[in-house]
C-alpha cells in the first residue's frame, strides 16, 4: 500500500490582498458609522437645547439680563486678556533715556496705553524697536508726541537754554 501525501494548497496573495481589502472597507464603514452616530447625537442635543432657550425667552424669564451678568463679562474679558505678555515686554525692555510714567491697561477696549518720557528721538526710536521686535508687524506705536521741554542741567549755558530737553509720549498697542 502507498500512501501518498498531497501538499496544502495555500490561499494565492490575491485571496489576501481580498480579505485585507474588506476587513479596511468594515473598519472604515464601522468608524463612519460611530461618526455619523456621534454627529446625529450632536445634533439633537443641540436641538433641545434651542427648545430649552426658546421655553424660557417665551416664559418671559430671559427677558431681564441678571444683575451680575456685566461683572460676569467684565471678569470673563479680563481672564481672556494677554495683559501678562504685554506687561512682560515692557519689563524686559530698558532704555537709558527712557522713564515709564503710567501703565494703562483698558479691558473694554483691549489696548495698551503707556506714557514715558524720552530724553531724545534716538532713545525713543530705539526704545520702540525693542518693543516691536520679533513681532511680525510692528505692533507698539507712537499716540501722541508732546512738544519737548527743557530741563534745567548742572551744565546750562549763559544764555539760559536748557542742553537737555524731555519729550512727553504716549505708546498703544492693540491686543
């Protein structure tokens, strides 16, 4: 007797590249699915919510606006302000020359308002480039630039007039 063993016929690379195909196309058709599930759910949430809002504003109880609402606008403006990055590049920039007067901050508006003196137009422009640096556009600028003052210094001349004078000016920024 004789006994021959026939050899297993594997499954050919296109069965695999079949069976690979359809187990992605049910992965993808399984993750739209889980999707769309999540984007109907959004949907009708959203949808009760509107009916919620509408039930109240015809109950007339959202028609008054709270008595603490513009505190709580105010605070909320003032927790979104980037008043710390400001306030921080007016503190690592110096410039002899240049002395700080006020510091203005106006949440309502988001601006930036600071008021200095400048010895002269050199410390003033470089005063402002380091403020403007790094930025991509110059966001610091120049408000309101008084007339120039003299001050008395221990080495005025005879006929009275000041060697030194101070420039009044007035910096913004928008944020």
């Amino acid at each position: 007797m004789k006994i021959e063993f026939v050899d297993p016929v594997l499954p050919s690379r296109r069965a695999w590249a079949c069976v690979v195909g359809l187990a992605a196309l049910a992965a993808v058709l399984f993750a739209a699915g889980r999707i769309m599930e999540a984007r109907v759910a959004a949907i009708e949430s959203e949808g009760r919510a509107r009916a919620a809002a509408a039930e109240l504003a015809k109950a007339g109880l959202h028609d008054e606006p709270s008595p603490w609402a513009e505190d709580m606008k105010r605070a909320l403006d003032r927790a979104a302000l980037p008043e710390a990055p400001v306030l921080r590049e007016l503190e690592t920039v110096a410039v002899t020359g240049i002395q700080l007067t006020s510091i203005d901050i106006d949440m309502g508006i988001h601006m930036a308002t600071v008021e200095l003196q400048a010895d002269n137009d050199q410390a003033l422009g470089d005063y402002l480039d380091q403020l403007n640096a790094g930025m991509p556009a110059a966001v610091w600028h120049v408000e309101r630039l008084a007339s120039a003052q003299s001050i008395p210094g221990p080495q005025q001349s005879l006929t009275g007039v000041s060697r030194a004078t101070v420039q009044n000016v007035t910096l913004k920024r928008h944020f």
